[in-house]
C-alpha cells in the first residue's frame, strides 16, 4: 500500500509570513465565497419557505411534493447536486459557473431551510391563527402579520446554525472550478509543494467568517427578543 | 326591550369523529342579551361558542346571524366575523406586537382605517379597560388579567356588535378574575350583546339576562338567573348546581 506523504507543521513565521503576503488572493477568493453564501441562503430561504408553506397546506399533492424535494435533496450528496447542475442543465441551458454552485447550494439549503422554517411555524400556537380569523383576518394575512413573524424568530438558532453549515459547503464549489476560498488554498498549496500552510491559512479564514456570521445572527437575535424584555 | 335577534340557531350538529358534541342545539340570543353558558367540562358549550363564529364548522342546522343565515362554504366568514368578537381562555395576545400593536392590527389591515384613527381609538379603549399606561408594553409582561382585558380592547377594536366570551377567567389566578369580570359587567351595562361560556357562577347570577345550562351536548334548561338558580326545574340542573355550588 502506498503511503501518504506526511506534511510537517509549518513554522509560525513562515505561516505568518505566508498570511500576509497572500493576503490581496485570498481576501478576492473569500468575497467570491461571500458572495455564493449569501446569495444561496436569500434564495434558499425563499425556497425553504414555499416549500415549508406547501407542506402545512394540508393538500395532500403540495405535500407530497415537498417531501419529495426534501426527500430528493436529502438524499444525494451536495457534490452529485452541484455536478448535476454544473454539467446536466449545462447540456439543456448554459447556466454560468456561479450561478450553478449557487442555485445547487440554494436547493440544497431550501431543503433543510423547509424543514426548519415547517417545524417552527408548526410550534407556534395553535390559538394565534384563531385570534387572527376571529378578527376577521384572512388565513394568508394571519399568516403574514401573525404566525410568520413569531416563527422566523423561533427559527433563527436553528437557521444560524444552517447559515454556518451553508457557508462551509460553498467551499465545494471549488470542484466546478470556482476560485473560492478552498480551491484557492488546495492550487496555491500544490502549486508551491506547501499545503499544509496553505490549509491552515483558508482554516483562520473559514474561521473568521464564522465568526461574523455568528454575531450577525445573534445581533438578529436579539434585535428580534424585544417583546421577550 | 328591543328584540332584535342577533343571533338564532336551529338544530346544530356537531361532532368531532365519533364523538358526537352538540346534539341539536337550538338557542336565541337577542339584542343587548348578555347570555351565560353554563355546564360540566365537555358539555359541548365552548364548541357552541366556537360554531357561532365559525372557528369550528358545523356539521348541519342553521346559524342566522342578524337575520341572514351563513353558509360557511359560500359567505365572507371573515366578514362576519368582524362583527362578532371572540375573547378567549388563553387571551391568544399576539406576542411580538406591543398592546398597542395588538389592538391596531386588525382595524388597520382589515377594515383599512387610517393609522392615527385606530391608535386614537385603541387609547380609548385601554383606557376603558384600565391599561392605557400599558400602551407599548409587550404582552408577556402583563399580568393575566391585563391581558385578557386587553384582549377585549383588542376584540371591541374592531366595533363588533356581538362579543363571545370562551372561559375568560379560567385562566386566571383567582385575584385576577374580578377585573376581568369588571370590565365585562360594564360592557354589558352598556348594550353589548354578550355570549359568556362561564363557571363563575356569582357573574352568570348578577350579570347574565339568560342562563343557558349545557349537559351532554344538549341544552337540558334555560332561563332567567333569579329562576335558574333558586328554582330549577330539572334534576340534572340541581344536580350540577348543588356540585358546583359546594365547589
């Protein structure tokens, strides 16, 4: 069996010395990986919500057909998706680079994204939506005003957390040649025989976006508890 | 005394599955009525209720609401239900929303009334109600009887002509309850018409024109408090009156 070259730490100087002076390629390649998070979460979320709005429509083809969406994406892992789209819809409609990783992310967050938004539109009382006909509301303005703003609330621990989980996936878009943060480390790492180095960098920046992610959703969070002060 | 029907039903039916919970109900309630519902826990009084605003769905009879039967499958329940105002057991506030907030909502996005308008009437009401110190507090920190009275701050917002009341104290610690009461003795001093689901027998005695007592899903006696409860006719109704009483 062939053996796996072991790559030895590299020195905190040479690590510091390589962060800086990579700093201009690696700050373009995370604002691409900004970008492929952002734009999959607002549409994944958009798309979370349909789907999460078919499943509590209590008709019985709407809901089968969001489960079979949950079910599909759950299903098949986000490389197959983001290959599916890449190269599949690439033969029907040429679909750029961006927006396939996009899109596959989006589809793949939308599934999880329902799953979350159904589960804390479920959870929120049962009386809410009565208070609101019994006012002469309609089901959707109900909906609207009542049960969607109290849910999003409830959902966002959870969707914080699917945020987190989304924005680390991008870096797999880095197989369909996107030069995000990933595939930015691993051509840089082979290109001068110093991976290691190369990984640790793109993990301090992982870490950092994380980090800013976290706080604006816990900025949110408690933008949102007021009516719990 | 004026003796408009507000409301008139005729041979209610419904059940839940098997379970059969109204049995044919009949019951008039006329303008300014204040009418207490009275009866064990699953005698089918809050569903009664619950049929008269259309929250549950009869199965057949009619409901007349001011002369014009509903057809729930064809008319403007929401419509209706404008008119008709619903407080209920757990004051169903909305939480994320001031006091304030709660009350203008609906006037606001149903009735299309100007904003200025609705906050100026909502004031009125809370002070109506006691609150208007209460303005832009959110609901989970009132009291349970703040709360429920600006629940019916809430439900009169929207000028109903008839009010439903689903156990509005059994929520309630119990040195809650008279605030609660008191506000709604007042509304009934003033002409409202009132469809109160009660155990609060000291309320239904002083306040209620028609008692209505609720066994088994069937209205098994009406009639005035001073007769119904110094004089009742059938043997269910003094059974349940010598239980409750005792309580």
């Amino acid at each position: 069996m062939e053996r796996k070259e072991v790559a030895t730490l590299p020195s905190f100087s040479h690590f510091i010395q390589t962060l800086i002076e990579t700093k201009s390629v690696f700050l373009k390649a995370m604002l691409l990986t900004i970008e492929l998070t952002v734009v999959s979460i607002l549409i994944g979320i958009v798309i979370g919500l349909f789907f999460a709005l078919l499943k509590i429509s209590k008709i019985k083809v709407l809901e089968f057909i969001s489960d079979a969406y949950v079910y599909l994406v759950r299903g098949t892992p986000l490389i197959v998706q983001i290959f599916i789209l890449y190269f599949g819809i690439s033969g029907i409609f040429l679909l750029p680079d961006f927006w396939a990783a996009s899109l596959a992310l989006a589809l793949h967050n939308g599934a999880y994204i329902s799953e979350i938004l159904r589960g804390s539109i479920q959870a929120v009382d049962k009386g809410q939506m009565e208070a609101g006909r019994s006012l002469g509301m309609t089901k959707v303005l109900t909906l609207r005003r009542v049960i969607l703003p109290q849910a999003f609330r409830r959902a966002l621990p959870p969707l914080g957390n699917q945020f987190i989980i989304g924005l680390k996936d991008s870096s797999l878009a880095a197989f369909i040649s996107m030069n995000e943060l990933f595939n930015v480390a691993t051509t840089l790492g082979s290109n001068n025989f110093d991976e290691m180095t190369y990984l640790l960098i793109v993990a301090i920046y992982y870490l950092v976006l994380v980090a800013l992610l976290t706080f604006v959703v816990n900025r949110f969070e408690s933008k949102l508890a007021v009516s719990d002060r | 005394m004026d003796t408009k029907e507000m409301i008139k039903i005729n041979q209610l039916n419904k059940s839940f599955g098997d379970l059969h919970v109204l049995k044919g109900i009949d019951m008039t309630v006329y303008e300014s009525d204040v009418v207490c519902l009275i009866g064990a826990s699953g005698s089918g009084k809050s569903t009664l209720l619950r049929c008269l605003n259309f929250l549950e769905k009869k199965d057949n009879g009619n409901i007349i609401i001011k002369g014009k039967e509903v057809d729930p499958n064809t008319d403007n329940l929401n419509k209706i239900r404008e008119k008709v105002g619903m407080v209920f057991q757990h004051f169903n506030l909305f939480p994320h929303k001031t006091v304030l907030e709660n009350i203008i909502e609906a006037p606001i996005m149903v009735k299309g009334v100007d904003k200025e308008e609705a906050i100026s009437k909502a004031k009125q009401l809370l002070s109506k109600v006691g609150l208007e110190d209460k303005l832009d507090v959110y609901p989970n920190k009132l009291s349970g009887g703040q709360k429920q009275r600006v629940a019916i701050a809430r439900a009169l917002a929207m000028e109903p002509e008839i009010m439903l009341f689903d156990e509005p104290t059994s929520a309630l610690d119990p040195e809650l309850v008279g605030e609660v009461l008191a506000t709604m003795k007042e509304l009934a001093e003033e002409g409202m018409t009132m469809v109160v689901v009660t155990h609060e027998m000291d309320f239904a005695k002083e306040v209620a024109d028609w008692i209505v007592y609720m066994h088994d899903g069937k209205i098994v006696e009406r009639g005035n408090p001073e007769q119904f409860f110094s004089n009742p006719k059938e043997e269910r109704t003094q059974e349940f009156l010598k239980t409750t009483i005792l309580k």
